[in-house]
C-alpha cells in the first residue's frame, strides 16, 4: 500500500503479465520478454519511452483518470461516515506486440493468441481485493473493452503483430 493507487495499479498490473505471460509462465513458446509500464506506446517497436525492449513485450499504458460510472460503482456523497466520496476510472490500455515473424499469418496468429492470454491474465490474476492506497481509494471493479490486433511489416521481409486490449479500473475514495 502506497499514498497513489494510480502507481499500485501500474505494479499490479505489470506483475500479473510478467507471471502470466512472461518467463515464469506455463506457455512453451511466445513468453513476453519486456514489460513497461509508461505514458505513450509507439508503433516502432524498437524502444520505449521507458528504454529499449526486447520482443515479444507487453505495454501498460495509463496517462489518465476519469470520473467513475456511476452504474457500476455506489453513487458518491457521503455514506453515513460524513465524507464526501468520489468514483474514480483509471483506463489503461495493455499493448502486446509478438517477436518478427516471416509471414504476415504466423504475426497474425500471435497477435490472436497475445490477445487471449492478455484477456486470460487479467480475468483470471487481477485480484480487486487487497488494493487500496493510505488515503483510502480501493479499487471496486473491473472491466474488459474491445480487443484490437493489427499486423505491421517489419524491417521489410518480417512483420509484427500486435493486440490491444482497453481496461478501466474502477475506484473509490
């Protein structure tokens, strides 16, 4: 626990790829090398704005927080304790990218299975219970947007795939 769920959030959700997808996984082939957490994600798959990286890599991209939905989470205003709650939203987008293969079907195909095991990590590691910072914000839900993936010619005989997956975190204080 920290003064900013925002940073306990980024760890968590680095920590939940790194063991679900990375070296200590259980996938024979395909681990993710890299993982970052950081503000902006490129195309060039070369470095980051946290510093080069080796593919295949995951991206944790969160540069903003946004009021809460209200359908989700309980209404803010006092809740009997006299003090004012706000909801908060944290959306992220989790960016993987596959090592450069020799056809564009083989980049396509590990860009679908990165999205899968993206999906699966966080809907099966992401425990809600357990963080919250010193101020009181805890996190109350979860939800999975709409998986995109996208094939990139690559150095100009191999390409890369990649897939985006949109999260939002939601939160109370």
């Amino acid at each position: 626990m920290t003064d900013s769920l925002w940073n306990d959030i980024d760890t968590k959700l680095a920590s939940v790829i790194t063991a679900s997808m990375g070296s200590g996984s259980s996938y024979s082939t395909g681990k993710v090398v890299t993982v970052q957490v950081v503000d902006q994600w490129t195309v060039d798959l070369r470095t980051s704005p946290a510093g080069d990286i080796t593919l295949p890599c995951t991206f944790i991209v969160g540069r903003d927080w946004e009021p809460g939905n209200q359908d989700r989470v309980p209404p803010q205003g006092p809740h009997g304790d006299g003090i004012f709650h706000i909801d908060i939203a944290y959306p992220y987008d989790v960016v993987s990218a596959t090592s450069p293969q020799l056809t564009y079907a083989l980049a396509l195909s590990g860009a679908k299975e990165l999205s899968r095991r993206m999906r699966e990590a966080i809907r099966a590691n992401f425990a809600l219970s357990g963080i919250s910072s010193t101020d009181g914000e805890f996190v109350v839900d979860l939800t999975i947007g709409r998986s995109v993936i996208e094939v990139r010619g690559h150095d100009g005989s191999r390409f890369i795939g990649g897939a985006l997956l949109p999260i939002k975190i939601y939160t109370q204080v």
